[in-house]
C-alpha cells in the first residue's frame, strides 16, 4: 500500500510542470480539473482506458440559469468546470474512464432533464456541446480551442 501511494505522489511530481504549463495557459481552470486530466491522458497513453470530456456552451435568454442549475444536479463522479467564453457560461464536464457509449448516455441524461426542466432540447434552448474523446483527439488541444472560443 506504502508503495502504491509513493508511486502515486512521485507521478504527480513529476507532472507538476505540465500541469503548471496547462494552468498558465488557462487560469480558469480549477487545479483538480488539471490533475485529473493529466492522470486520464496518461491513461489513455498507458493502457488506452479512455475517458471524455463534454463541453457544453449556454447561449439564449436561460443560458445562465440552465448553466447555474445544471451544476447543482452534478454527478459525484465526475468533474466539472465552470468559466466564460465570448460572455457566455461554459461548463466542462470530465468523464473519467468514460466510453464513447457512456458519454452518449450522459448527453441524453442531461437532454431529458432539459425537456423536463426547461421544456426544450439543446438545440431549442441554444446550448452547443463539444465532446472530446481521449482515444479520438488530442484532448488538450481541442480542450483550448473550446475555451478560447
């Protein structure tokens, strides 16, 4: 166990300078959206267990308050991260080892709520999503030309 918690502290150690690199370049991000990510590319590299971010961009009149109430329904499992593009609200949501297929269920998790909540789609409601597949992209660049609009 002593062995398995060095090694965990000695990885981030040394993928501190990435993580830094990734936090300059996008100040919003929350440090433990950062970590994580990099501990999912590695994972990916690794093993190719893949994981996914969804990017979702509210625009129309309830943009902020659809963004604002979404992230008091979040899953536990996942990450999310709350920042601004071109005024609108962005909320990116990490799905740790998360398949093709599960990100598509979460889409439509969300898509239901939305018709139940809202009475509308992500289409009539103007939310643009933006999926990233750790196995498809090179997620940190699609990640940067998501938040830098």
């Amino acid at each position: 166990m002593m062995s398995v918690i060095l090694a965990y502290y000695a990885d981030n150690i040394h993928h501190a300078p990435k993580i830094h690199e990734i936090l300059t370049e996008l100040p919003t991000m929350p440090t433990m959206f950062a970590e994580e990510l990099m501990r999912l590319m590695r994972m990916q590299k690794k093993v190719g267990i893949s994981s996914q971010i969804v990017a979702m961009t509210f625009g129309g009149s309830q943009g902020r308050e659809i963004s604002a109430e979404f992230l008091r329904i979040k899953r536990g499992l996942d990450l999310y991260w709350q920042t601004q593009v071109n005024g609108l609200s962005v909320v990116l949501i990490l799905l740790p080892f998360a398949s093709l297929a599960a990100e598509g269920g979460f889409v439509q998790r969300i898509e239901d709520w939305l018709v139940a909540r809202f009475g509308g789609n992500f289409e009539s409601l103007n939310i643009r999503l933006d999926s990233i597949g750790f196995d498809q992209d090179d997620p940190l660049q699609k990640l940067l030309n998501v938040v830098k609009g």
